[in-house]
C-alpha cells in the first residue's frame, strides 16, 4: 500500500493528498482514499479503484482542512471491498481519527479480542481499523493523542508504517523493524508545513524537500508548534524489506542515500559477474527488470535494447487479486519487438520470478518473436517463503521455487538457462550492513516472530 499525509494551512491539502498518491499508485490499485481535518471537523472520501477514478475536482473541493491522510491499497489482508478501504476512521472522547496503514500486523487476532473485551466495535476486517479502535480506545481512557498512540502501537506486532490524522495534529510513525519505508518531506526551507509519503517520489511530485526518512521505531507528530520526533520504543532493530529495493518501490525513489534505479543497476552488474552468458543482446523485462538488464549489460559488454513494449496503461498484472485476472492481464501487457529478437540469443533480465507464470509466457513470446536462445537472469534469489509484512506473495505453495530446484524452474519456464542472483551477493550490494535488512522471502528467516496459526496458513 501506499501512504500519504501532509500538514499545510493554507494550502489546498486534499489536491497535494491527490497527486501524492497519484505518485504511489504503484504501491497499491484496489481503492484509495482522503481524510482530511478542519480543526475538528472531519471529511473523507474513499473508494474503489486507481486514485484517479475515485477522485475529481469536486470531490477534492468538498475535502477541506489544514491537514489530510490518503492511502493506496491493494489487500493483504482483509477482502477487496470498499468498507476496507483506507483511512480507517475511529471516533474518540478528543474526535475522529484517520489512520492509513502500509504493512501487515502478525497479531491481527489478539489486537480483535483486546478491542472487543473493550467493547468496541468494527465495521471492517482489516488490521487498520484495529489499530485506529486502539488508539481510540487509550484516547477515551483519559490519554491524550500522543500517549494514546504509543499505548496503542505497543499492541501491534509486525509491520506497520502509518499516516494519522487528528483534530490536533498529523503523526507519522513506523513499527520498530521499520519493515515498510515511510520519508518526511516539508513545503518550505524553513519548515512549517510537512508531507509524509511511503516514498520520495511521493514528495518529488508536489515540489516537496526530502528531509529524511522516519526512523524505526519512531513517531514524528507534525502540529501548529512544528515537528516533534519520539522514540515511542527504546530498542528499535532496522529490518527494511529488501524486496521494496528490489522491486516493489519505484525506481526514482531513494533509499539508503541513492535512487533505486541506481541500486538496480548496481545488483544487474553483480548478476553479470555471478553468471553471465554468451549472448546477443540483453534486454529488460518491463517496467521493474529494466534497470538491472541495464547493469547486466553495462557489466558484460553485450548490448541492451528493449525487447519488450510495455502497454503503459495496464496496471501491475501481479496487484490484481485473483489468478484469473493475473492471466488475462499480462497479454494486454507486453509485445516483442520481432525485428530486434529475431534470430538472436537473448538475455532477459527480471527482478524477480514469483509464481512463475508471467515469466512462462514472456519467454515463450520470445521465441515467438524469433529469439533463438532465450536466458534468464534474476536480479534477486529464489522466492521460497511467503511475506507476512505486506507484501501480498501468497501462500507457499504458489511460489515456483519453493517446489522446484532451478533446474526445474527453467524448464517450466521453458528457458536455455537460468541464473538467479546469489543470496550474499545481493545483501553485499545492498548495504554494509546486511542485517538490517529483513530478506525472509529468500531465507524463511523472519525477523519479526509470526504466530504459528498464521504461519501454517501461508505455508506449505
Ligand atoms: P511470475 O513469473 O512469477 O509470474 O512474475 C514475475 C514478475 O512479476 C516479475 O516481473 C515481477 O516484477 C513481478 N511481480 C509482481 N508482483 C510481485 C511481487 O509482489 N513481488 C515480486 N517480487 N515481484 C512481483
Ligand atoms: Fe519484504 Fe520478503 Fe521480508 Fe516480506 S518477507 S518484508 S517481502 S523481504
Ligand atoms: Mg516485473
């Protein structure tokens, strides 16, 4: 998912709310939606569908206020419909609040029965509104906003990295692994009005600085006295989600001091030292191979061209829910370029093999188009475990390499060879230090305990 928050009096927040998701559509493309604060007042809209089917200039004009949190989804837990889309909205002693979430809670279950001994009720089934009743719920016991919401994080297991809006003031914070990203931006040199977003590009696309990102474990509380930064939790352990690196972020986006188009560039290198072939041409898989096959080629000397043409107007085939749509999406999506494949030895380059299905079909586009050796090469390792922070890879037994060797793999895909990129080799051009890195989709490693009923529910 994406999220989104901005403090800004005087400013239109609803329409900087809009193009701030806009630029995180990518991160999710079920629903999206706005809240937004006059001082007590508060006004929301949310719906299904990507952020500009839902919303229109006289939507946004009805969206008043000094401040405002918007959200992208796309499920992981809790079904595609429009009651769990996002904010989730909870009423208190001290008024509403808005809460939108990127990450998955590990202990959805308990947080339901503590919400329900305190009797109050849901409406939704997401671990959003759990966490917005939590909150709601430290508030009502006397609390004020900040300590009500540290009370109530210290309730939630697993990854949480979340926008709210208050009467009194926006809060960013993430969960003390700091599985999913969250930066701070601001509209001014001297700050005063702030923006919150799941990535830089989020802040790139209304003018905003990137100050820095929100530390794990921390909460930044962003009201008319300026920015306040607590460590709601004294032993914080960074685990980012090496796969946002990998894949799921965008491109132009920066973590760990670099945009990750550079980073993805960098690891294609490391897959052409790790296991290049003799070959023609290299070409991207489009959009989130290509800086990789880029590295790659720059890397071994042979030449990158694009093989692939991406229809720009079909979503992520991987982010609509059922396996069905999954089949259908990809045809509309990508058409090789005949002239360029044929006859030629091709390597094609992707971050990532999943289910292996999408890859299936490319390769055998290729040869269709006259590709007469068909290599791939993965800029990340073998997915074997399923995600329970947010990223939705489904249950075990749909992961193609938790069954198959790679051996295998290649010949269900029907490829002449297939390399993946080495486990330390991608930690190695990841960071100088590996282990802040959460990588459990590779290793089943999981830095954050997962509750033995949910695990056996994803795993095979
Ligand atoms: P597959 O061959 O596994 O069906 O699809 C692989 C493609 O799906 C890759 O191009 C990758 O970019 C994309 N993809 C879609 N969703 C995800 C996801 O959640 N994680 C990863 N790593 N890749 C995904
Ligand atoms: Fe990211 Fe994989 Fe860890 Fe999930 S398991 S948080 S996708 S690295
Ligand atoms: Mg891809």
């Amino acid at each position: 998912c994406g999220v989104f928050g901005i403090y800004a009096p005087g400013e239109d927040v609803a329409k900087l709310t809009y193009f701030g998701l806009y630029a995180l559509q990518h991160r999710g493309q079920e629903s999206a939606g706005i809240a937004t604060f006059e001082s007590e007042k508060l006004y929301l809209y949310k719906d299904m569908g990507l952020v500009s089917q839902v919303f229109n200039e006289s939507i946004l004009s009805e969206l008043k206020g000094n401040l405002a949190v918007g959200h992208t989804r796309y499920s992981t837990t809790g079904s595609s419909r429009v009651v769990n889309a996002q904010p989730a909205i909870a009423n208190s002693r001290l008024g509403s609040i808005a809460v939108a979430h990127n990450g998955n809670l590990v202990n959805t279950p308990q947080l339901r029965e503590e919400i329900t001994r305190r009797q109050y009720s849901f409406v939704t089934t997401t671990d959003t509104e759990l966490i917005a009743l939590a909150i709601a719920s430290e508030v009502d016991s006397g609390k004020n906003w900040l300590d009500a919401c540290i009370s109530a994080f210290k309730m939630c297991e697993g990854a949480f990295s979340l926008t709210i809006g208050t009467p009194a003031g926006l809060m960013g914070v993430r969960d003390p692994h700091g599985i999913r990203p969250l930066v701070i931006g601001t509209l001014d040199t001297n700050p005063t009005r702030y923006v919150l977003a799941s990535e830089t590009c989020g802040l790139d696309i209304i003018g905003a600085e990137f100050l820095r990102e929100v530390k794990p474990g921390e909460i930044v509380w962003i009201t008319e006295d300026g920015l306040q930064s607590i460590e709601w939790q004294s032993q914080p352990s960074r685990k980012l989600c090496v796969f946002e690196m990998i894949y799921f972020a965008r491109p132009d986006s920066q973590m760990e001091g670099e945009s990750l188009y550079t980073y993805r560039m960098r690891i294609g290198r490391v897959l052409a030292k790790e296991s290049c072939v003799d070959a023609d041409l290299v070409i991207g898989v489009p959009d989130s191979g290509i800086p990789a096959a880029i590295g790659f080629s720059q890397e071994s000397n042979i030449s990158y061209m694009e093989g692939l043409i991406k229809n720009r107007y079909v979503g992520r085939t991987f982010i609509q829910p059922t396996q069905g749509m999954r089949e259908a999406g990809i045809r509309m999506k990508l058409n090789p370029l005949k002239d360029v494949l044929q006859g030629k030895r091709v390597i094609m380059v992707d971050d990532s093999i999943v289910r292996g299905t999408t890859s299936g079909k490319i390769v055998k586009a290729l040869r269709d188009a006259g590709a007469t050796e068909v290599h791939m090469r993965i800029s990340s390792p073998p997915v074997t475990h399923p995600c329970f922070y947010g990223i939705d890879t489904d249950n075990q037994d749909q992961l193609i390499a938790a069954k198959k060797s790679v051996a295998e793999i290649a010949q269900h895909i029907g490829v002449d060879s297939l390399a993946y990129l080495s486990w330390e080799g991608m930690l190695q051009a990841t960071h100088e230090d590996p282990q802040s890195f959460c990588s459990a989709c590779f290793t089943g490693q999981y830095p954050i305990d997962v509750p033995e009923p949910i695990k056996r529910s994803k795993l095979m």
